[in-house]
C-alpha cells in the first residue's frame, strides 16, 4: 500500500485544527493563557488599569453645571446672533436663558461649579474639566454612539471593547467590560453603545443589575447539581473541540465557549463581587446609600469600585434612562430634570472618588464624567432646553489625570467651543495613553483595513496627563 501525502493545504487545516482543539482544551481546564481576556502587555508603561465611566444620558446642560455664561442673564429673552445659522433638533427656539442656579467658584483652582454639584465640587482639585468638547451629531443614538465607538453608526466596537481587546482582564472569573443600565431604562440605540462591532463577542459589555442576581438566569436549575453541569460543559466542550478541529477559524464558537465558562465561573464569583452588604454602613452613607433619592446611583458606583477592585477593566454606570424628563434630556422642564438627575448622582460620584482614593485606587482608576452633547444657551418651550452637539463639558479624574485643570471655552454664550476645541477622538486617544495604549497602534483588522477606536485621528489632551 503506497504511502499518501498530505498536501499543503491539508496540511495547514490539520495544523490548525490541532491548534484550535488544544486551545479549546486549555479553556475548558479554564488555563487562562489561552482566553482571548486573558491580560495583555500595554504598549508602554501605564499610568490606569481600569476606567469607570458615568455616562448622563440625554445630553447635561454644560451652562448650568460646570460652564457659567453671566452673558446669559445680560441679555436674556433676545435673540442669540453672530453665531451663525442655529440648528435645534425640536424647533420651537426661544431667546437666550441664564441658568436659574448659582455658581461658585471651588478648590485652589478657582473651578467653577453650580449649585447642582455641591458634592462633586469639593472635587475639584481632582478634576481636569474640558470645556470645550463638541461632536458631530445632535440626534441621541448617533452621538451616543460616537462617543462610546468613536462612530456615528451602530456595529463598531464600543470604547469598553477596543480597552478589554488590548489589555484583558485582571480576573478570570469576572467579565472585563461590565454595564450598569438605569432602572429606568436603556439609553436610545440600545446594546450596541456597549457593543462588540466586528469583535469577536468575547469582549462585549455584560449587562449587570444592581439589585438582586448581578445577571439574569445566571444561576442553573435547581436539580442542576455543580458536579452535574460541569460534566454537562465537559461533553458540551468535547463536541465543540470536534468542530472546532474541522472549522478552525470559527472564532464565533470559540467565544461562545469561553461565555459558557465564564459564566460558570461567575455563579460563584458575580456574586460575592457585588456584594455590597459587605461594606460598612459609613462606605454605603458615603454613596449616598441611605437615601431613596442617591440610592441606586449609589448602589452602581459602590458596585463599580468592587469591580475595578478585582481586575475588571471597563465599568460603565448610565445615569438617566427611557426618553425625555427620565433622562437628562431638558426639553421641558430644565429645573425639574436637572435637579432631579443632579441629584441622583452627586453624591455617589464624589463617594466614589473618596472610595477609591481611601482604597489606593484612584491613581490606577480612570473616572470620566460625561453625556453625549451638552443643551443649547437659547430657551426651548419658555422653560427647557434643546440639544448642543457644538459645545459642552466633561471631566476625568484619576488614573494620572492632573487633576485642578481647566481646558479650553466655549463662545460668550456657551454654544460652541471657541478655544482649544477637543474632539470624541481625542478623549477616546487620551483614556487609552493612560491605559498604556497608544491610539493609532491599537488596531483590528477588517475589511481589509486596520481599524482605530479614533478611526484616522485624535490628539491626546496633554494638558490634562499629570
């Protein structure tokens, strides 16, 4: 009997096969070397481990919060001109409206901050506040996206994604990237602001809730025995190593696998990982846990620091959910909302700087504050405001941020920024220089390109990088 060959290309199938099962084989013996989370080099030294981010859905007025305007009340009720065409996203545009709260300036650096922030202006020698931020869209769900993707469009990988892609996770038993929805409701687009895009799966957000299990139906049956569902996995793993080894480039399945471990792993570790009960009543006091106003927003940010805690890599807390008066999006009644949605969340933001600085994590923990646009100058219905995509204010804390600083302005009446204009891109590039990853190395294949959370630009914001 002749002896047959295999050809090249049989040869580089079988090769591979063999890798892919044996990598499956290490997953399901949960060997962390071989999990697409498993911690990744930095490009260079890092100065962050792990972002937190705080996400005001509906768009924060910027002039009534952290970018006073006394032009506002000078000429109040008239018609805002030399700006140039203003473009409202719900028509009925009134004259220009001061805010109806007081500022005051705060810390060694003079920051100015408005009675909606009492908390968090005690802050402000931590805090590098950018106030001359504009993006492309005034519509909710493409600037929502722009400023979680960098893109406009749905189907892109979320910021969350690109961090967990280059670094991993720091735990196993956890998932990298976790998001905290408002009771309310999701903000408008829905999963792909905490999407994969073109990703494999593994490095999607997973959705926690702050009450009760952290995931739905993460628990098994109750006749569904530790024992019996790990010969379960077992045999569900040997099936899967057969096609893996005949599909070897079936990275889809290859996630799949590694959902289905992580979350057997998770039924122990989510849990105990959530587990505020815990904490002292002075940490929950601090989060604002004891008022029915702060508590859920509380509940999230204490959630967060346990995460970070423990390796997790991207958390996302959004505050505001559903449409209108239950998110931050102001086009009634501006009082109303934003005393409402300031109030929610003052507290247990300021907690959670003071929470991870007495815990040593602050340094090594990146917190942004931000929402998706900021609200125009002018009045909408006597008493609201419109949507601003041309100027508005966010801030960073921690994770090497130099914190006391103040950059760039928006016009005379905060509609657009005038001076040291920042862009999504080059937020999006500085949160991964301070994670160690430089912007235009970062990169994922696709479509025969090599794509950038910052797509073909970005400048980091040096004056904010201590």
């Amino acid at each position: 009997m002749s002896k047959r060959f295999l050809s090249r290309r049989e040869l580089l199938s079988q090769a591979g096969g063999g890798i892919g099962a044996l990598a499956l084989a290490d997953i399901m013996k949960g060997a962390p070397a071989k999990s697409a989370l498993s911690p990744h080099a930095p490009h260079f030294e890092a100065k962050a481990k792990a972002v937190i981010s705080i996400f005001c859905y509906g768009g924060v007025s910027h002039v009534d919060t952290f970018d006073p305007k006394p032009e506002l009340l000078r000429r109040q009720g008239e018609v805002m001109t030399g700006v140039g065409n203003v473009v409202v996203a719900q028509g009925t545009p009134g004259g220009m409206m001061p805010s109806p709260w007081e500022f005051k300036k705060y810390g060694q650096c003079g920051m100015d901050v408005s009675s909606l922030f009492p908390h968090v202006a005690k802050k402000a020698d931590e805090i590098a506040l950018i106030r001359s931020m504009h993006c492309i869209s005034n519509d909710h769900a493409p600037a929502l996206y722009q400023m979680n993707t960098g893109f406009i469009q749905a189907g892109y990988p979320s910021m969350g994604s690109w961090i967990t892609y280059g670094l991993g996770t720091e735990n196993e038993n956890l998932p990298g990237f976790v998001v905290f929805t408002d009771p309310r409701g999701g903000p408008i687009g829905g999963a792909p602001n905490w999407g994969n895009g073109f990703m494999p799966a593994a490095y999607q957000g997973t959705p926690f809730r702050s009450q009760g299990d952290p995931i739905v139906d993460l628990k098994p049956p109750a006749d569904m025995t530790p024992e019996r569902q790990r010969r379960w996995l077992d045999l569900l793993g040997k099936m899967n190593a057969e096609h893996l080894a005949k599909n070897p480039n079936d990275y889809e399945l290859t996630a799949r696998i590694e959902s289905y471990e992580l979350a057997f792993r998770m039924q122990s570790y989510a849990t105990d990982a959530v587990d505020i009960n815990k904490e002292s009543e002075a940490t929950r006091k601090l989060y604002g846990l004891d008022e029915k106003l702060t508590e859920y927003v509380g509940r999230q940010c204490l959630m967060a620091r346990r995460l970070v805690e423990r390796g997790v890599r991207f958390v996302q807390i959004y505050s505001g959910g559903g449409n209108f008066q239950e998110s931050w999006d102001a086009h009634w009644d501006l009082k109303e909302n934003h005393e409402q949605h300031c109030g929610e969340t003052d507290k247990p933001i300021a907690g959670l700087l003071s929470d991870l600085k007495a815990h040593g994590l602050l340094d090594s923990t990146l917190v942004i504050w931000h929402g998706e646009f900021g609200r125009m100058p002018i009045s909408q219905r006597m008493t609201g405001r419109d949507h601003n995509p041309l100027g508005f204010s966010i801030w960073l804390a921690g994770g090497g941020i130099k914190g006391g600083q103040i950059v760039g302005a928006t016009d005379q009446y905060g509609y657009a920024a005038a001076e040291n204009k920042k862009s999504v891109n080059d937020v999006h590039a500085t949160i991964l220089h301070q994670l160690g990853l430089n912007h235009e190395k970062l990169t994922y294949p696709q479509n025969g390109r090599q794509m950038r959370l910052t797509d073909v630009s970005g400048e980091l914001i040096k004056e904010i990088i201590a």
